[in-house]
C-alpha cells in the first residue's frame, strides 16, 4: 500500500526519529513467517508528525528487489507507536506482474474453435446500431439496403471498419508479403477476384481461384500471387 506524501513529508535512510525501527521490524518478521525472509532497515519516510513508514528488504523467493513497508503511527510524541499494516512493495528493480488486461481483450482467433461461443460487449467500439446508418429520407432498392446492413442489430463502426483495413493491409494478404511483391499483377486485376460489397468494395476482394494460396480469403487489392488469371504461358 502506498501512501501520498505531505508537503512536508521527508524520507531518511535509516533515520528513525520514531523510535521504532524494532517494532517494525518485529511486524515485518511475524507477517513473514521467517526472520530470514526480512533483511535490513532501507529507510524511514515519514508523511506527517503521526504517521511513518518503514522499509526493509524482502528476501522472499521470487520477490527480488521487493521491500517489506511497515506504516507505524503515534498519536502524539508521548505515546507509544504502533503498527498500521504491513505490506510488500515493488522496488525499482523488481519483477512485476504485467498490467492486467480483461479477457475479453486477450481473445484470438486462435481462442475460437468448434463449439466455443465469444459473447461481444454491448458496448464495443466497433460496431455501431445498423439503424444509425440507414438512411431515412432515400429510397433504396433491396441491394442497397442489404449493403448498409438491413437486417442486422449492428454494423461496423469507422472505427471497427479502420482496424480490419489496417489489420488486413499489414497481414498475409496484404500488399507487402513476398508473394505479393514477386507476383505478376495485383489482385485488382485478376479474373478470380470479387470485390467484397460496402465501403471496402475498392480496396479488398475475396480469391475465387482454387489453385492461389488465397483461395477464399480476403485480399486487398494490391496483393498478388503467381497464380493470377493472366499468368499464361
């Protein structure tokens, strides 16, 4: 547990104007279990006149650089000082935990098999309500209306749309991929390629050719195998 400083907190190493590195120590040994595990007196840091926290080091296995915090207080100078807490906090060179990050973020593709069902957040940035982007003064013909997303709850938002165009543009079926730059065209310009429908119709495609390494995947583009339409001998 960490503690917010005073403007007049000050911090000494090994200065105890408490009086009460011993009981510190004491707390910090009985919560260890071990009087091994707690080394010596790294510093005092006093926040206020009550309040002082003690720092030993921790010789815990698998808890290098840690140091044992013991918060003591005294309600005035002529009382005796007792212990608040005791805790373990991290040191400059500590290994740490990285930062958490939920599950519904940690999820790949590789995550997702037979049966495995991946509930979406009601809130997710990526899609928005299809009636938000249904136009409501033109008269559309069925096809356009299936386009913007008749039908379903939700489409792809800017957002969630400008993540598939950069995931797709710097992935295996982009443009920069070895295959791509020793093709003999562009995806554009083959007779296997379907333009995908909406926004994203003049940037990326799906492969029709059985024989391309590509065949039913989306394509952008300017990808390219050697298996193009126009390969012919």
């Amino acid at each position: 547990m960490s503690r917010k400083k005073s403007k007049n907190s000050q911090a000494s190493s090994g200065v105890d104007n408490f009086g009460a590195a011993e009981l510190a120590r004491s707390a910090a040994i009985e919560d260890s279990k071990n009087e091994k595990f707690v080394g010596s007196l790294l510093s005092v840091d006093t926040d206020d006149d009550h309040i002082a926290t003690y720092l030993f080091e921790a010789f815990l296995p698998g808890y290098v650089d840690w140091r044992w915090a013991v918060t003591v207080a005294k309600v005035d100078e002529d009382s005796p000082a007792t212990v608040c807490d005791v805790v373990l906090l991290p040191g400059p060179d500590s290994l740490r935990a990285p930062e958490w990050i939920p599950y519904s973020a940690r999820v790949t593709k590789e995550d997702v098999s037979a049966g495995t069902i991946v509930p979406t957040e009601v809130d997710d940035a990526r899609l928005v309500p299809a009636s938000a982007v249904l136009p409501g003064d033109e008269d559309l013909d069925l096809h356009e209306l299936f386009e913007l997303g008749a039908g379903r709850l939700r489409v792809l938002s800017v957002e969630g749309r400008d993540q598939a165009v950069k995931r797709w543009i710097e992935g295996d079926r982009g443009p920069n991929t070895d295959i791509a730059r020793w093709a003999p065209k562009n995806c554009g310009t083959c007779g296997f390629y379907l333009p995908i429908s909406g926004s994203l119709r003049q940037a990326f495609g799906a492969c029709a050719n059985a024989i391309s390494p590509e065949d039913a995947r989306v394509v952008s583009v300017n990808h390219g195998c050697g298996a193009h339409s126009e390969a012919i001998n």
